[in-house]
C-alpha cells in the first residue's frame, strides 16, 4: 500500500517534486512513530550511528539539524541492515514470473516510477540509492513484494532484458 506520510523509516519514497507534501512512502506494515528526543539523546544515537556506518560523528549544529542528521543516519543504517522476513508473495511472484536473476539471488525489476530504495544496479555489483523511471535495478527478493504492491516497479521477464 502506498500512502502519504512524513514518517522516516521506510523502504521506499516516491517522490512526485519537491513539496514534501506530495512524498508517498511505502512502507512494510512498521509504523516509525519516534518519541521526542533530547538533545542528549539524539547526540548519543549520532555517535551508535557513525560507529554502525564507519564515519565520524557530527554532533555539531541545531537540534533541528542533528534530528535531520540523525533521521538520514537511521535511514542509512536500516538500508544496510534490513532484517525484514521475506513475505509470502515474494515465492509465489517467483514461481509465477520467469524471474532473471544473477548470481547473488537479486531479481531485475524495472522502476515505474523515480524513487529512493535499497537496490543495486541491473548488474547486482554496485549500490544505488535512487532509481530513475524506466531504469532496470536489481532487488534483494524480501524486497520485492512491497516494492511490487506500491506500484513502484514491476519484474524484468527474461524477455524484458
């Protein structure tokens, strides 16, 4: 399902401009609502997160800037651990699909629409944040259901490619 939020934890966002209003997210069911921080506590969770994503802290600037750092920070971090159960429809999509996939199990899917997700390129060697409408990229399979239902791609048939 696809619905409009402002929520930051999600697996993808479809942007449609540059208002935030019109960003729809798809999310897997986990509702992200973050109780208020403090200060401390948000420069606390900056530092768990630079030593998690291998860089330095910076812990300087506004409180609102160290919330937007550290929403972005999480965001990170949750794209390189994503523990997410794969869903039921993902082995029914791959027995009903002829699904082409390399080497490392990724399924090609092709983008219907421009949106920020945990993908890799048609090849699977490189990571990509943002995938452009009509580009091919290729999807970890407990991905792909959600990214199938929020009408945000649809699988590369071997024909396709």
């Amino acid at each position: 399902m696809i619905k409009t939020t402002t929520e930051k934890r999600a697996d993808v966002r479809i942007f449609a401009g540059s208002d935030p209003a019109h960003t729809a997210t798809a999310t897997s069911g986990i509702s992200a609502a973050t109780p208020a921080l403090t200060p401390l506590m948000v420069t606390e969770r900056l530092q768990e997160l630079a030593v998690i994503l291998g860089r330095e802290a910076d812990i300087s600037g506004s409180k609102a800037d160290l919330e937007q750092r550290l929403a972005e920070w999480e965001e990170e971090a949750e794209c390189i651990h994503q523990t997410d159960e794969i869903s039921d429809e993902v082995p029914e999509v791959q027995k009903t699909e002829r699904v082409t996939q390399n080497a490392t199990d990724l399924v090609r899917v092709r983008m219907k629409v421009t949106a920020h997700l945990c993908a890799f390129d048609e090849r699977g060697t490189r990571r990509v944040e943002f995938a452009l409408a009509g580009q091919i990229v290729s999807l970890e399979p407990h991905r792909l259901a959600s990214v199938i239902a929020a009408g945000v791609a649809e699988v590369c048939h071997a024909v396709d490619a």
